[in-house]
C-alpha cells in the first residue's frame, strides 16, 4: 500500500499529497464524549486557536514534488512544521467549513480555497479532498489534489476592478451618457443586408414604420449621473417614462439620423439638436455614439454622449443679436433688414407695405446735440416698440432712420399705426417740452411687378413730401 501511494502521488501531473488526520478524529470522539454535539459552538469561543489547534493534528504521509514546488518547501517534514502558516488568514474560513464538513461525517469536500506558501505568496487553489475508502472510520487517509488558479482568479479579479472603474468613470463623467442595447436593430439591418436594400435613406422614406419599431426595440440599459442631472430627473426609470417630453417632436428625426449613421458606421459627432429638461427648460446637444469594443459584432452595448451645447449657443444666439440690433434701440439693423429683404422676396411675398420716419435734424439744434440725440433716438424707439407687435417688424437704419414693414395691403391699418405714432409723440411732447421730438414719416405698399427696394424708395419720397407739404403749410400760416 506504502509502494502504491509512493507510485501515485509521484506520477500525477499536479500537487497531490496525502494526509492522516486520524489524530483529528479522535479529538472530535474525545470532544464528543464530553457533551459537544455541535462543533459550531467551540467557534464561538475562540475561533482561531481551535482551528490553530486542529491543524497541528493533522500529518503529512505523501506529498509529490508539485506540492513541494507550489508551497516553496524542500521536504514534506519542512511543509508539515509550516502548515499554520500556509493554511492562515484567508485560509481560516474555507478549514473552519472543512472541519465542519468532517465533524458531520462527510467524506467529500471541494472548494476554491486560499494558501500561501512558505515565502507568504497568496495561493488560490481549486482544493479537492477526499476520505480514502477503508479509512472512514479513523480518517487514517485523505487524498488532496489542488489546481493552482492564482493567474485566473486574478485575472478575475482585474477584470472586475476594471469593470467597477469603468462604471465610476460612466457615472461620474462630466458627460451625459447612456448605454444602449442594439442588438434588434442590428439584425434588422443584417436582414436589409440580406434583401439587397443599398440606399437606406430611402428605404425609410418609404417605410417610416421601420423607424417606430427600432425605437420600440432598442433597449436603454444605463444612464449616468449627468445625464439625469441634464434633464433634471431623479433615476433611470423617470428617464424611460419621460423621453417623449424630454426629445419631444425632435425624437423621430433624431433617432432617424442615428440609424442612417448606425447603417453606414459612421460615428456621429455633430448631430445638432433640442431637447428638453422635465420643468421645459430648452437644452441644445451633440450627439455621439460608440459602439463598445467587445459588442461590434453584436451592438448589444452602444454608448451615446450627449455634449451640453446650451451656453456656447447661447453666447452665439448673443453675438447674433449684437450683429444684427442696434445697441441704443434695441431694433433690428439695415444689415438684418437685407437678409429680411432677400428672403421676403425669396418666399415670394407679393402682399407687404412699410412706413418710414426718420427723426428730424433740426431737434438736435442745441449746445449738447449728442446728448440731446440719445434721448430722442430712446423716447422715439420706446413709442414705435410699443405701436409694433409681430407680424409687424422694425428696424433702426443709420442715424435717425426708422422702417416698419408690415405684412399684407391693409391701408386702414397703416393708417391706424402713423396715427397712433403722431398721437404718442404729441403725449410725450407733454413730458418733454424743453426738448422737442420732430418727426417726418411717409409709408408705400408694394405694387405689382415692382422690387422691395422701390418700395422703400417710394416710401422715402412720401416721407420727403409729406415733410415738404407741412414745411409749406407752416409757411402760409
């Protein structure tokens, strides 16, 4: 039997080694004679030293050189003296079951356990042990094999504190982002694929209930900290229950921009748009999706980035303002009135008529003109804000030139806003006696075959007759 254990344990390709823990057994019987029927309970005193005390019962018979050469050890006497220190610390949980196990008479028992060697090395072991047959009664033989999976548990171990960094990093980007599952979609286009469709903006021009069914089946499996703080929501859920209102009508372009970009693999990162926050503060956005590295195949994670453009467009919006308003007036500029210009007789508008006033010269006929002229531009442009509601648009030109164009031939309402000027200028004449504010307004309504720029020159030529007719008519007074 001594020369068959000694064949054994040599031959196998892997630690092996056998041990008598027929000591242990009698500790237990000793145990058991005086009245404990749970070994569980002499845990609870003092853990340590009891299973301190149950290894040092246990002896080595056989070990092969695999075993030696795990745990560092010369000799198996050497490997026998050192077994509190290779089966320490993180050891002690996966023994205390071990012992539990052999208390309750089990012959089998199997584990990824922890050793160390006798250099401190942390071991993870895939631990098997086995009560020879024949030594059930004395435990005199128990077979011991161990696969060494350090490497995997550690590689393990990597992947799942990459994985726990990689979701700090999602949470807790600066970004809005969220993870999507693709994968529907994905054989959707695999079957267009397989049809021969080629030209898929066309496809779904034709077939815009293609769109509804990948929005219904892709799978929103993560959002991140920003992005909730984005659109002011508190969780994932509130997220999916509220996309309608959040995207709103921009929800079905946008989502069709992302398939035509998914179709041709192309990453998409300057699709413009809006969206909306849960109290309906407008939020404007660039979209950019990747699909994860490991799901190229499959798209069952996409990531997409939403990149908060809100006050870049804003300062922008800002800077149009300025470039095209009169900073004193508030009104639109001569530069904005060409674009109006090119675009009313873009669209083809034949019905639109305008009245001109222009602010006289001789008011500023005082020691303190420019003062004087800030004034009046101020009193001048709060009466006309106040006359000129939309469709109706004003515009300040240069100096003391006023344009109001309005919409349509409507001569009584022309008629109705000159009045409505002369009449708040004569209020405000009550207020400002030692400053008089002068006028000379003229207006013209678009002809047939006639341009936007001859009507504003007629325009301009009514307001310099008008102006002649009451310098004639003050002179024969």
């Amino acid at each position: 039997m001594i020369f068959f254990e000694s064949i054994l344990i040599e031959r196998l390709p892997f630690p092996f080694w056998i041990e008598d823990a027929s000591e242990l057994k009698q500790y237990f019987e000793t145990l058991r004679k005086n009245g404990i029927n749970d070994i569980s309970q002499l845990f609870l005193t003092d853990e340590y030293h009891f299973i301190q005390q149950c290894i040092r019962k246990i002896k080595l018979v056989r070990v092969n050189q695999y075993t030696l050469d795990l745990f560092e050890a010369s000799s198996c006497e050497e490997l026998e003296k050192n077994l509190a220190s290779i089966f320490r610390d993180d050891m002690l949980p996966y023994f205390k079951q071990l012992l539990i196990d052999l208390w309750q008479g089990q012959l089998f028992y199997s584990d990824t356990v922890v050793n160390y060697t006798l250099s401190g090395k942390r071991l993870n072991l895939e631990l098997h042990a086995l009560v020879i047959p024949g030594y059930e009664d004395t435990l005199g033989r128990v077979l011991i094999s161990t696969i060494d999976v350090t490497e995997q548990i550690q590689t393990q171990k990597l992947g799942q504190q990459n994985q726990l960094i990689s979701e700090a990093i999602f949470q807790y980007a600066p970004v809005a982002m969220l993870i999507c599952d693709c994968k529907a979609i994905k054989k959707r286009f695999d079957y267009l694929h397989e049809a021969g469709i080629e030209n898929f903006e066309s496809y779904i021009q034709s077939n815009s209930q293609f769109v509804d069914e990948c929005l219904e089946q892709i799978k929103i499996l993560n959002t991140n900290k920003a992005l909730l703080d984005l659109f002011k929501l508190k969780g994932h859920q509130e997220y999916i229950d509220h996309r309608e209102q959040i995207y709103q009508g921009s929800l079905y372009q946008n989502f069709m921009a992302f398939l035509t970009h998914l179709w041709h693999g192309k990453p998409m990162q300057e699709h413009k748009f809006v969206a909306f926050t849960l109290d309906n503060n407008v939020r404007y956005l660039l979209l950019h999706y990747n699909i994860l590295p490991s799901y190229k195949n499959s798209w069952e994670k996409v990531q997409i980035c939403l990149t908060d453009i809100t006050e870049k467009v804003q300062i922008e919006s800002f800077h149009d303002v300025l470039k095209f308003q009169n900073p004193i007036t508030k009104f639109y500029n001569e530069k904005f009135l060409n674009y109006e210009l090119k675009r009313i007789q873009k669209e083809f508008m034949f019905q639109i008529s305008c009245i001109q006033i222009k602010l006289r010269p001789s008011s500023f006929n005082h020691s303190k003109a420019d003062d004087y002229s800030c004034v009046l531009l101020s009193r001048l442009s709060d009466i006309i804000h106040y006359m000129i509601k939309k469709p109706l648009t004003a515009y300040h030109l240069k100096n003391n030139d006023f344009l109001i164009l309005i919409p349509g031939c409507d001569n009584h309402l022309i008629q109705q806003k000159i009045n409505g000027i002369l009449s708040l200028i004569e209020i405000d004449q009550d207020f400002y006696q030692s400053i008089p504010l002068e006028i000379d307004i003229g207006h013209a309504t678009l002809y047939p075959n006639e341009t936007l720029e001859q009507m504003l020159l007629r325009a301009d030529q009514n307001l310099y007759n008008n102006k002649f007719n009451a310098q004639k008519n003050q002179t024969f007074k």
